[in-house]
C-alpha cells in the first residue's frame, strides 16, 4: 500500500476515534442533565427524597459506566487498528 494512503487511512482513524471520543463525552452530559430533571422534582416529595437520591446516584453511576465503556472500547479499537496500519505499513516497506 502506498505510503500517502496509509498516512490518509491512519489520519481518518484517528479523526475518527476522536469524533467519537468527543460525541461519547458530550453525548454522557447531557443524558446525565435530563437524567437529573425527574429526580430534582421528585425529590422534593420529603417522604421519598433519600431513596429518590439513591436512586439517582446509581443511575448515573451507570450512566458514566456506560459511556466509560464506549470510550474505553474505542480506544482499544484504535489502538488494534493503528498496530494493524503499522503491519501493512512495515510489509509495504518490505516489498
């Protein structure tokens, strides 16, 4: 593979990895805001208030655990693709 081409298919890896870094992160905000809506209003209700609040944590404990997983799985696949690019990049050279 020529050399030009594995730097634009390695660029496109990496850009890729950070949209999706960048979507993962902004995306995990803002479910954790709405998440909070229902539970702010429902722990007003004094009877239920500290399991609502419970609740609440562990749901976004979640939350981040989830989108932590995402992020964690996309970079274990770029750094798979960048030792494979690295491969084609060394038989490239060979030949």
């Amino acid at each position: 593979m020529e050399p030009d081409t594995l730097r634009q298919i390695r660029g496109a890896k990496d850009l890729f990895e950070d949209a999706i870094e960048a979507a993962a992160v902004t995306i995990g905000e803002v479910q954790k805001k709405i998440t909070r809506q229902p539970y702010r209003l429902l722990a007003r209700i004094e009877p239920i208030a500290a399991p609502v609040r419970a609740i609440e944590e562990v749901h976004l404990r979640i939350t981040d655990g989830v989108y932590f997983s995402i992020r964690l799985g996309n970079r274990l696949v770029g750094i798979v693709a960048g030792f494979a690019l690295d491969r084609f990049e060394g038989r490239s050279r060979e030949k």
